[in-house]
C-alpha cells in the first residue's frame, strides 16, 4: 500500500523522468495526500546519517561554515524540541528575523517540524513594518538576532501579544537565549500529525503598488509543489552547490534557497551580506565552487554594468532568475560575456513557478520571454470575462483551480475572505499580471494589470518600454508609468537613472525618446522623461510603480 510519501516521490519522479515538455504535461497528476510534513517526512529520512555537505556558509571576512546533512537534521530536531518545551504549539504563528547565517537554516528547518506557521521578515523592516507584521499576523512568538532587538522593541505595545521572544545571541531580560537549545535532545517526535493542508508559511508581499498582502500557505503549496515542480528549472543535482542571492525574508527564498536544492540532495551556498554589492557578488562567483546560480533583475542590472571580461566562473554550469522581468539587453549581456544563459521563471508569492524556461525539458531560451507554461499547471490568458484570448492577444494570466486545485497555489489571504474571492473567480485563480502568448507556447510579460498604459486607445506595457530604454548606453535604471494626459487619457512617463559620466540634459531626453522610437513601436514611447538619482524600491528591490505614479 502507498504513503503519501511514496505518492509524493512517485510524482516528483514522474516528472524527473520526462525528456521533452509534451512528456512531462501528459504524465504528471498532483498526488493527493492527507499527511505531508517536508522537514519531517522528507529531509530527516534523506539526512539521517548522510555525511555529504547541505550547507556552505561564508561572511566577508571568509570565515567558513560547513553543515552535513545529518548534522542539520539533528540540530533542527534539537531545536524543536526547545521551541515545544517553550510553549510553540500546532499553527501559532512565529515571526523570524534573522540575517542569512547557519541559525537561520536550522531554525526555518525546526519550525517547520513543530508544525508551527512561520512568517520569515527581512532584517531591513522598519519598527513600523515589524509592528503591523505582529499585529496583521497575530504574532505569538518571535525569534531574532540580537542586533534587531532594539528596533523590535520600538514596535511597542503590540509586543504585549508576543508569548514568547528568542534571541540568537547575547540574551535580555524577556529574550530567552537560542544556545539554551544545545543541551537537548537531538531526537524529535511531534506531538501531532501534520496535514498537507495544516498552515505553514506566511509571507508578506513586496507591496509594489499597495500594502503588503498577507499570503498563507500550506504544508503542501510550498513544501510539496516547490519540489514537484521547481526542479525542472532550478535543474538542481546531488552534486550541485547552489547560490541565490535573494533576501530570505521573502518567498523566492523558499524556491531556491531551502526546499528546491535540498529536496535534490545538493548543497546550499549561503552568505551573510548587509547589502548587495555587485563586485563582490561577481568575486564570490568566481572564487566559491558555485554550479548553479539565482539573482533576481534588479542585481543583474547592476552586474553587467561591471568589467565583466575580468572574472572568470569556471563551475558555474546554471543560472536563473526570477522575481520580476528580465530585460532582453540583460541576457544578451550576461550570455555574451560568460557564455551562459540566464533561464527566467515567472511565479508569485501566492505560487510555486507558473511559467518558466526549462532547461532540463529542452527549452529553447527566447529573450524577453518568460517561457513556457510549467507543465503542472493549465495556465491560460483571460479577458474581462474570463475567457480565453488567442494566442498574440494580452490577457491575464490564469491557473485553473476546478475541477481539480493543484497544490502549488496559497491557501488564502490571511484574514481577507474579499480579496480571497476576487483572485479565485470562475474556476480560475486570477494573478493580477498581463501577459502575452504567442503561437509556440512563449508567454510575453505586459505589467501588472494596475500599471497598464491606456493612451489614445493603445494598451501599454511599462516592461516592454523600460527594456527598450534600457538598451541606451546612458541609462542605468529606468521606471515607466501612466501619467493623466487630458487629451490622450495617459502619456507614457519615464523615470530614468543615468550611469556615471553621463549628464541629464533637454538634449538626452530628445536623444532617449529617440531612441526609443527606434527599438519599439513609435507609440510607446515616453512623451516626458526626468532624470532622477534612485528609483524608489520595495526592501525586496522591486520597483513601486504606485509611488512613482503619485510623483506625476
């Protein structure tokens, strides 16, 4: 008889096994399992006794750490042991806040084992942030390093609701030190079953163009759909040691940073950086044995901009990138100079990858393109009422949740049954993004449907004129956005960072209109330009569009 285990590896496999796309759509079917806990029912059976390295951890310094995976099953357990003696129960929810170090990893592995709902939050938060983080999210525990405890506690009176508060460091009054942990057992059983349905993320969106959402998902969303589906772009191998970039605050983290190269057996790289610096991204790149490689665009952007014919990336076999789009001048950039090619995935906090350039299904890497639709998923393009536009017409994409929901969708918006409803309508779950399909399955990113350009009767993708804008050899960063125009209902606007040497002048602004004129279709191009020092950006790096629409 069947586990839910061996239904979950049976799928996994099935779509391991498959040579070709059409392959791999036609044999796949989501398990339907009833008990799924991944730290419990897959890592500790995998790591038990597995010498092989899971983690590599380095600071600027270069100090070094290294984990097995057998050593990070035993101290996860070690330490949910600890968090259930402290009084951590089945779906309270546990705000962490830790900077990229070894903690981090065997605390997120421990929770999850406890079956507790943990909310990972950037350490760059502000008191503000961290408040409405505890109150929205009904805070009952909180784990931090202890650099962080001064600008928690300026969060306030809200704390009061906080049960419990761990600190990973130099312990104070009301903090309870994590090296209390190291005296216990290192064998762990839970006291309950875990249901693949049971809570067990919730993260926080970027809040590009609003306040942030609160998206929950489940044991199964991430934890089970993460590993059925993002091997097929993270491409990851037993013998692989994978990097990303990304901030493990946020939901691409949980990608490639912890489920995906772990569910393979392969080996986390991870560095403790303050912030992002591109010189020494492209240093550790060279100098760490680094196979596989994740960076989101807006790291990328700054990357190519350096003497890139000075490093050399002798291992590096790999390299993704999601979290917004990639600029076409980007890839053809980065391909040119190391010979590899950046593999775009597009996907949400709410899901796993929904589209992605598969490489280990033969995809053929178009630039400008998000890919192909993930073959565990019926995605499809929709108009205002939700039917289904032909190919080389924008719609928005869709997943088709009836008459079967496949798991890698969030469960809810926390505590928002209204904005629930209005994203799962008609069988469909609605993303909010429009895209582009074209005859060959490519799909072709416009813009959130809030940030669509409607001038003089044509619809307007802020992407595809940021990429064009892109291509000049002034322009360093660049934000496009609708601007009310009486006579044409919106102009297109552009807010453009110039690289260094370059000046702004009446005569740029002529030369990049021009310019713009020349790479897309004539329409589209930016009617009024200003020159501004920085874009304003999410903490995730993301552009907000909202804010820059408000400067006019």
């Amino acid at each position: 008889m069947k586990t839910d285990s061996d239904r979950f590896l049976h799928a996994r496999d099935t779509l391991l096994r498959a040579q070709n796309y059409d392959e791999a759509k036609a044999a796949f079917h989501w398990p339907d399992l009833i008990h799924f806990n991944w730290a419990l029912d897959y890592f500790d059976p995998m790591a038990e006794g597995n010498s092989k390295t899971a983690l590599i951890w380095v600071d600027d310094t270069g100090r070094e750490i290294k984990r097995s995976f057998d050593e990070m099953a035993r101290r996860s357990n070690q330490l949910a042991n600890f968090f259930k003696d402290l009084g951590f129960e089945k779906s309270d929810v546990v705000l962490l806040m830790l900077s990229n170090t070894v903690d981090l990893y065997e605390v997120l592995l421990a929770a999850l084992k406890t079956s507790v709902v943990v909310t990972p939050a950037s350490t760059l938060l502000t008191p503000a942030d961290i408040q409405d983080r505890i109150r929205r999210g009904k805070v009952k525990h909180i784990i931090a390093e202890e650099a962080l405890l001064d600008k928690i506690e300026e969060a306030g009176d809200v704390l009061k609701s906080v049960r419990t508060r761990v600190v990973v460091g130099e312990g104070r009054h009301g903090w309870v030190p994590l090296s209390k942990s190291r005296s216990g057992s290192d064998r762990f059983k839970a006291s309950c079953p875990t249901y693949a349905t049971d809570p067990c993320l919730l993260y926080f969106t970027s809040g590009t163009t609003a306040h942030p959402k609160m998206v929950l998902h489940t044991q199964a969303s991430y934890g089970l759909a993460h590993r059925l589906t993002g091997e097929l772009w993270l491409d990851s191998h037993p013998d692989d040691l994978h990097w990303n970039i990304s901030d493990l605050g946020w939901g691409k983290a949980a990608w490639s940073s912890f489920y995906g190269p772990w569910h393979m057996g392969a080996c986390v790289f991870g560095m403790d950086t303050y912030r992002f610096d591109a010189v020494h991204t492209l240093q550790t790149l060279a100098r760490y044995p680094i196979t596989t490689w994740c960076a989101p665009p807006t790291a990328l952007r700054q990357m190519v901009r350096q003497d890139l014919a000075a490093y050399r990336f002798p291992h590096l076999r790999h390299c993704i990138t999601a979290g917004e789009p990639l600029n076409p001048e980007i890839l053809t950039i980065w391909r040119k100079a190391t010979g590899l090619t950046l593999y775009e995935a597009y996907g949400q906090t709410e899901t796993v990858v929904l589209i992605g350039n598969f490489r280990s299904l033969g995809h053929e890497v178009r630039p400008g393109s998000m890919g192909k639709a993930n073959p565990a998923f019926d995605i499809a393009l929709l108009d205002g009422d939700l039917r289904e536009v032909p190919a080389g017409e924008e719609g928005e994409i869709a997943v088709r949740v009836e008459p079967h929901r496949p798991a890698g969708l969030f469960q809810k918006y926390w505590e928002e049954p209204g904005m629930t409803a209005d994203r799962f309508r008609g069988g469909w779950y609605l993303t909010g993004d429009r895209a582009i399909r074209d005859a060959a399955g490519y799909f072709w990113f416009v813009g959130r449907k809030d940030d669509i350009i409607k001038s003089s009767g044509y619809r307007i993708g802020p992407f595809e004129v940021e990429s064009a804008l892109m291509e000049h050899d002034a322009v360093l960063e660049v934000g496009v956005v609708g601007k009310p125009d009486f006579e044409r209902g919106q102009i297109v606007k552009a807010f453009v960072v110039l690289r260094d040497g370059w000046a702004s002048s009446d005569e740029l602004k002529t030369d990049l209109k021009s310019h713009c004129k020349r790479v897309a279709a004539p329409y589209k191009y930016p009617r009024e330009i200003e020159f501004i020092e920085e874009l304003p950006k999410t903490i995730s790096g993301k552009t907000r569009h909202g804010e820059l629409r408000s400067r006019g």
